[in-house]
C-alpha cells in the first residue's frame, strides 16, 4: 500500500461521519454498469477514462479534497496520482475499492 496516496476503508468512513470535516468529493471511476451493482452513497461516478477532461471544472480549487475509488483500488489509484500530477494534492484512492468497503465498512452492498 502506498500509505501517502491510499486511505483505508475504515479511515475514509470515519472521515465522512465527522461532522467538524468538510467531506471529501467522492469519485466512482468505475464503469456505468459496474455501479449499477453497487456504489457507495454521495460518490458521483466520473469513469477513468473521462478523468481528464472533468478535471477542467475543477481548477479553481485545487485544495479540495478528493477520494477516488474503483472495484479493488487499481484504477482509483491511477486516477489518484493523474489528479496528483495536474495539481491536486489531496487526491487518494480508496485502498482496496468498493470491494474492501463492502467487506470492511457496508456489508449489505453487492459483491462482484
């Protein structure tokens, strides 16, 4: 695990519950049916492949925080370190995907 660019299921959640922390964006970049079967709620899904050109939108905010987060944390983490690259310096990955959030933190979510 890259601890620099990865946050853990269990930190990402704790994250989202404190209520003195502005929320992260959350990014799905899944594929459209992929998040039919599952997703974690308030992501927005933003497809790897059209990473780059959402990117435009957001440069005005480059402080933003942003978890990225895919089926086991490949392609999040790709997607993470692009961010990272253009700027964005509190871009992460969500450590494992959905697929460890389903396991660790929301058991009713499907599994695929």
């Amino acid at each position: 695990m890259n601890h620099d660019i990865e946050i853990e299921p269990a930190s990402l959640e704790a994250w989202l519950e404190d209520s003195n922390k502005k929320n992260p964006r959350l990014i799905d970049c899944r594929e459209p049916e992929e998040r039919l079967i599952c997703y974690i709620k308030e992501s927005e899904l933003i497809p790897l492949k059209e990473i780059e050109s959402a990117i435009s939108e957001w440069h005005s905010d480059y402080k933003q925080n942003f978890v990225i987060y895919c089926h086991h944390g490949i392609r999040s983490l790709q997607a993470a370190q692009f961010l990272r690259e253009q700027g964005f310096e509190n871009a992460y990955s969500l450590a494992g995907g959905i697929e460890k959030w389903a396991i660790d933190i929301d058991q009713e979510l499907t599994r695929y």
